[in-house]
C-alpha cells in the first residue's frame, strides 16, 4: 500500500484534500470527502467527490 500512495504522491500536485464524514467502528475509521489534483505530466485537473 506505502508504493501506492508514493506513486501518487510523486505524480501529481494535491489541490484540495477535504473530510467530510468519518465513520469509526472499532478501531478502523473510514473518512469520506472531496480530493483534487493536477497531473504533473500533463498539468490535467481532477476532483473526485
């Protein structure tokens, strides 16, 4: 999993990175919310709600 998120630290620049819920259950929580980016190669845009 730690290559994974390297792999995207390292590709794209975070614009926008808001929670919006968290859900706990135990001890595992799960975060809902909003993430935005541009693409370093391609300087695209994406926000995934």
């Amino acid at each position: 999993m730690p290559k994974f998120f390297e792999a995207i630290a390292n590709s794209v620049q975070t614009t926008a990175f808001t929670p919006h819920e968290f859900i706990a259950q135990a001890d595992t929580v799960v975060s809902t919310g909003d993430y935005g980016c541009t693409v370093n190669t391609t300087g695209k845009t994406a926000l995934t709600p």
